[in-house]
C-alpha cells in the first residue's frame, strides 16, 4: 500500500504543478506513519542536495528495485508523472491480487478454527467430567468414548511437542510454499505469478526501460525467479523474447503465441499486459472454484469430527440412563 500511495500521491502533486520539493514535503507531513514521514523526509532531503530522486530512492533501500527503475527512466525521459501513474496501477493490480487470494482462504481458515475451538472445548471439559462419573459407578465406556479420550490424553501429554511442532511446520509452510508439491495449488501460484510478472514487465517497457533490464526487475516478483533471468541471458544472446520463452521451457505455449503476436506486431508492451490480465482472469476463475470446493470439504470434515465427539459424548449419558433406570 506504501508503494501506491507514494506512486498516486507524487504524481497527482507532480500534475499538478508543485516542484518535486514541495511535493516530497506534502508527502512527509501527510503520513501518519512517523517511519514512512521519515523516508520521505530524508529523500527530501537527498533531492535537496542535488541528487535525483531515484538515486535517494536506491540509497535509502526501502523501495522496490523496479519502482527505482521505473522512476529513473521516468527522471530521464522527462515523464516522471505518467511513469509514476502507470507504476501506482501496477501495485495496486498487485494489492488488490494478493487481497483476493487471502480472501479465498479466509473462511476455511475459520471452519477450522471454529470447529477446533469447538472439539477443544468439548475435550478439556466435558470428557473428563463423564470419565469421573463413570469411574464413580464402575461402568465401561463405550468405544467411541475410549478411542476420545485415548486421543485426548495423547494430545494432553505431548501437547507442548506438537504445539512447537505446528508451529514449525506453519513457518517452513509459509517461508517455503512454492517448493511444497500441491497439485491443485500448483497452477493457480502459476498463473498469480505470470499476472505479477508480465504487468510489471509491460509497465517498465511502457517507461523506456530495456527488456532485459526489465527481466531482471520483474523476476523478484515470482517465486521462481530463475526462469526469468534465463530468458534474460537469452535475449541477450540475440534471441527475440518469444524465443527466448520458448526455448526455456518453463512457459506454456500460449504465453510464448501471445508474447511472439505482440512482437511481430511491434506492441510488446500492450501483449504483456493482455498476457497478464489473461492470466489473472484464469486465476480468478481457479480460486473461485477452489473456494467453492473448499467450502463442502471443511463443513464435511469440521462436521465428521464435531459429530464423532459430540456422539463418544452422549453415548455415556445415554448408557448412565439405562443404568440407573
């Protein structure tokens, strides 16, 4: 969201007729972030000096290398307004894909922490009551009863290891996602990063940035971004892009037809953001019907196990009924 605003914000000043100056001091006093009033602040101050300011903007270190690139090119070209314009739609296209996706995970997350709440409770304090009464009266549990408080028991004695195990595994989870083997995940993470890539390629093109510099900016934007820097090294060689993606092999065939149209056509930047906007149209689709699938599975198995509970709960009740009767 930082990336945005300063984008939207410098530019807007920068049309409006303020000197870059005044605009950076406009940004510093308007953050209600004292950190983000304190960047812009010392790039104020680096402009001040004399310095361009994407050369303040690289010293500092907190922005992206690409915004750096994409300012300068704008800084060279005499466009820094529109440069900024086109880059503030970039990141906001990458908010608003990285919103959509945590959505789409949102509510099975909370299936799961419901229904875990709900058999935690039912674990920790009903069970062991119904194990006092039964021992009292000398009666057997039932086996959905026993099996309950076999796992419970279990979970009792090594919760602390499988807490720190849990989180562990949520951690690698997190910082390793790309390389975990999810086949139903794999395509979707695909497509999110084509999306990223080829609209933030098509944007540097836009402002005047060679390809493969652009390559270069554009890789940190995919987890895999080796495959990026290959097609780098190859259009460097001498190949056209669409080549150069094709002899690659990590790229479908209608990605290379579309990006080899484009250039036949001489509108490569205008086939990267179609080939992006594809892309993300496509993944659109897929995590509306993983959503879709998602949401029957976790009622399906949220409920199986509140269920088998709920019954090792009751069949006691129902056998100290028969019992005192």
């Amino acid at each position: 969201e930082g990336h945005v605003f300063f984008c939207k914000s410098l530019a807007s000043y920068l049309k409006g007729g303020l000197t870059l100056t005044d605009a950076l001091k406009l940004l510093s006093r308007q953050s209600p972030d004292r950190a983000v009033a304190a960047v812009y602040g010392e790039l104020l101050e680096s402009v001040q000096a004399g310095r361009k300011v994407s050369a303040g903007m690289r010293d500092l270190g907190v922005f992206r290398e690409g915004l750096v690139g994409i300012v300068e090119s704008g800084e060279n070209g005499g466009a820094l307004p529109t440069v900024l314009d086109k880059a503030a739609s970039l990141y906001r296209l990458e908010l608003s894909l990285r919103r959509k996706v945590r959505g789409a995970l949102t509510y099975p997350l909370v299936m799961l922490l419901v229904g875990g709440a709900v058999v935690t409770f039912l674990l920790s304090y009903v069970v062991p009551k119904m194990t006092a009464l039964f021992a009292e009266i000398g009666q057997t549990l039932p086996l959905p009863t026993r099996i309950l408080l076999a796992i419970s028991g279990f979970a009792r004695e090594w919760f602390l290891p499988l807490a720190l195990a849990g989180a562990l595994l949520g951690f690698l989870f997190r910082r390793r996602l790309a390389r975990i083997p999810v086949p139903f995940l794999r395509g979707l993470q695909e497509r999110i990063a084509l999306s990223l890539v080829f609209s933030h390629l098509a944007t540097l093109c836009d402002a005047g940035i060679p390809l493969v510099q652009g390559l270069q900016l554009a890789a940190s934007m995919d987890r895999n971004s080796e495959r990026w820097r290959t097609v780098a090294d190859l259009v460097k060689g001498g190949l056209r892009f669409a080549a150069a993606l094709e002899k690659s092999g990590a790229f479908a065939e209608e990605v290379v037809y579309m990006v080899r149209v484009g250039e036949m056509g001489g509108e490569l930047a205008e086939a990267l953001r179609r080939t992006g906007e594809n892309a993300w149209e496509i993944a659109e689709e897929q995590m509306e019907r993983l959503t879709n699938l998602l949401e029957p599975i976790m009622v399906v198995v949220m409920g199986g196990m509140v269920g088998f509970v709920v019954v090792a709960v009751l069949l006691p009740i129902f056998d100290i009924s028969t019992f005192v009767k």
